[in-house]
C-alpha cells in the first residue's frame, strides 16, 4: 500500500533556488579572478611579454584547478540548488578549460625564456626543469592533466566503463598537489608577498577540505549512522527490478523525492561497483527504494541481492525535486525506466498534476498500476502513451491537444536522452519558460 505523505507548501514566490546557486558560483569565481589578478598586478611584470601572459595563464589555471576541485566536492548547498548533471557538465568545461589554461601557461614560459636566451625551447624546458625548483613537478602535472584530458574526450570516453574512467581521474589529484607545490616553489605572484600567499592556501585548503568533507566524511558519516540494508528483493518484469532499503534514522536522511543515489551493495563481487539510481518512492523516513532497468552488469544483479545484505549509498544527490517549483500545477513526463523519479515526484506534489507515460508497450509499463493509484489518490491525469518512436508521441501538438495549459505549468522530465532531448524541443516549440522545465540526465561522467 502507498503511503500518502502531508501536501508540500505551496511554491513561494522570490529568487528561484538555481539562480541562488548559479549566482553563489559565478560571484565566487568572478570575486576570486578579480583578487588574483590584482596580486599579479602588485608583483610587477617581467620584460618579456611572452613570460607575464605566461604566469597569468597559470594563476587563472591554478584558480579554476581549485575551483574545479569545488565543483566535483558533491556538497549538499550546491547540489541542491544546481544539480549534479549541470556541475557535472561545468567539471567538464572547466576541466578543458584548466587544461588549456596551463598549456598556455607552459608554452609562453618556455618560449619566453628562449627568446631571451640562446637556448632553443626544447632544451630550454630542459635547463628549466634542472634549475628551477617545481618545474619538474609542474611538467609531471600537466603531462597527467593532459592524459587526463584525453581520456574525457567524448570519443574516448564512450569506450571506457564508467570505473575505468574514475581511476583514471583520480590522478588529478597527484596533479593537484604537484601544481600547487611547483606555485610554492616558483611562483613570483605566490612569493611576492605574505598576503598572497595566504590567500593562495586559503584558495587550496577550502578547495581540498571540501571535497574532503564532501566526497568522504559525510558519506561515510551517513553510512554509519544509517547502516543501510536490504530487505525485499521485487522482479517488476522480466528487465526491471526494485529494492527496497531500511536502516536506523531514515527520517533524518535529507532525501526527497526525484533525488538519487550512488549504491554500493557490498557482496564480494560488486562492493567496488557504484550505480546511480533514482529513488522510486518519496523517502517516508523508514525505507528507501530504487527500481533499475537490466542495463549492465550492476543493474542486472540486482535481482541476485539477498536480503540483508549492506549497503553504502552515497547522497542524496540532484535538484530533480520540488524545491525548484515555480507554479502550482505540473507535469510529469517519463520515459521507459525514467518513470522512477516521476513517480516519487507525484508522491510528494500538492496541486494539480498531469502525468505522461511513454513506452513502447503496455508490457514495458513498470509501475504503472502504483502511477494509476497514485494518480486516483491525487486527483491527477494519468495518460499511458504507447506505440514506436516514430511518429512522435509527443511532438508539439500532441502535447499540446493533452495539456492544454501546459505553459502554466511546472513541467518535468526524466527518459532516454533521445526521448528527452525531443521533448525538451517540444517544450521550446510550445512556449514553455525555462525557468518552468526541470529535468536531469544521471550522467556522472559528462
């Protein structure tokens, strides 16, 4: 049986929470740009122009690598308010943008100290790295950044697993402390005065220090109070399964409807193995539930877990929820498996709600019955849109002829990216503000 909870508030009116966060972000950034470049101002130039565009690339480099670090630290404020898809995407950018930053920063160093010298740059770099303290560290760096680099790059990406990828990123961390240690060591902007080197280890320490807490103290502290285990282990067809959780304190677990989480189900097999999977049920404060489409090997052995076994989640992450509402009524789209949050999402709503179900068939309706009940309960529309891809289901007008209101409305979205990436221009084609369109696409890689 489902459980109703009590109506959320209305949504009020004011500064919306992403524009809160995006606001938060950029005024960080600009703020600290803005202060690195008066203590590269107060340190003087050098003679060579090629040098001083040199060490300027490599201030504003070292200044996005630190806030780089901010971006994958997973901190509650932040991912709330912007997403962890739309941070995701951010790391990526600003990644490219680190990596070109100190490229720059590499190239018209070497080649200014050349013009300067008799040296040629090649054996420049060379004098370089055997008479200046940190240079070495700096070349080491970038060369990881570099390969770093190259292994995000989309056509290498699609063709490495998700861990592969992950182990590899982890080095960035080497980089990090060997970047930060060849500014301590050759940096003039860093030596040129006590100020602007405690303001450069406040720059490092807040940028470790989150993703410190971020990435591991409050996991593993919600870990332990929580001891997460399952209980029931549901087939809901012959591709779809659903596992529901309990553990100690759930109802102080900051979870809501339409977030996710990473989970780790610690069988001797799969404990190393994170999936990031929507919660399927609004959080209730005494267990949680995903339901997860065959899709690889982590989503396909859900089906073996025993109950019992522990589980070590990390989040909740994603601002795929109710906090981001703009008008009192809304719209939920899903799409195959994406129903998940959808679902959870008409749990939680107050106000009128519409809800589109697109599959191929009726067959591939996971959790339909509970949507139909749901909807009962609310007071909602439910429409079950069945049939193949083409023609679209949900282009402009059919959207339109189904909700008739649909630019007063809230909507949301969660489906295969080609589905979602249709309906998104459908909503665009239709008028829909954006500020009133809410989706997240679950992609951690980028």
């Amino acid at each position: 049986m489902t459980t109703l909870q009590e109506p959320a508030a209305a949504p009020r009116p004011g500064v919306r929470p992403r524009v809160v966060g995006r606001t938060g972000v950029y005024a960080l950034l600009l703020s600290n740009a803005v202060v690195v470049t008066v203590f590269f101002v107060q340190a003087g130039f050098a003679s060579n122009t090629l040098i001083v565009l040199g060490r300027l690339a490599g201030l504003y480099g070292a200044l996005l690598m630190a806030f780089q670090l901010l971006l994958v630290a997973r901190l509650p404020w932040f991912d709330r308010r912007i997403g962890m898809d739309r941070l995701t995407s951010w790391h990526r950018w600003t990644g490219f943008s680190v990596l070109w930053l100190l490229l720059a920063h590499a190239v018209f160093i070497v080649f200014g100290y050349a013009q300067s010298s008799s040296l040629d740059p090649v054996n420049q770099l060379v004098d370089l790295a055997e008479t200046v303290e940190g240079v070495l560290r700096a070349i080491t760096a970038l060369a990881i950044i570099i390969a770093v680099g190259a292994v995000s790059a989309r056509y290498a990406r699609r063709r490495l697993a998700y861990e592969t990828w992950h182990f590899i990123h982890l080095y960035t961390y080497v980089a990090v402390v060997l970047a930060f240690t060849h500014q301590v060591a050759a940096g003039t902007t860093f030596t040129s005065s006590s100020v602007a080197q405690t303001y450069w280890y406040a720059v490092w320490g807040v940028a470790l220090a989150s993703v410190f807490l971020g990435r591991l103290v409050l996991p593993l502290w919600r870990n332990l109070r929580h001891q997460l285990r399952v209980t029931a282990v549901v087939p809901e067809n012959d591709d779809v399964v659903s596992v529901y959780i309990t553990g100690r304190d759930l109802d102080r677990l900051p979870a809501r409807a339409g977030q996710f989480f990473l989970w780790r189900f610690l069988t001797k097999d799969r404990w190393w193995q994170a999936n990031p999977f929507s919660l399927s049920a609004a959080p209730d404060g005494r267990t949680l539930r995903l339901t997860a489409k065959r899709a690889g090997e982590g989503s396909a052995a859900l089906r073996h877990l025993k109950v019992g076994t522990r589980v070590f989640a990390e989040g909740p992450y994603g601002a795929f929820t109710t906090l981001h509402r703009t008008r009192p009524d809304a719209l939920l789209i899903a799409g195959g498996v994406g129903v998940t949050p959808i679902r959870a999402l008409l749990e939680e709503l107050h106000g009128h709600a519409v809800v589109i179900y697109r599959v191929a068939t009726d067959q591939d309706a996971v959790l339909y019955d509970e949507l139909r009940g749901l909807a009962h309960a609310k007071g909602a529309e439910l429409h079950l849109v069945t049939g193949p891809a083409v023609p679209d289901r949900l282009a402009p007008r059919e959207l339109a002829r189904l909700v008739p209101d649909i630019t007063g409305r809230d909507v949301y979205l969660c489906g295969p990216p080609p589905m979602m990436n249709a309906v998104l221009g459908s909503l665009r084609e239709l008028g829909v503000p954006r500020a009133q369109t809410h989706f997240e696409r679950f992609s951690l890689a980028g």
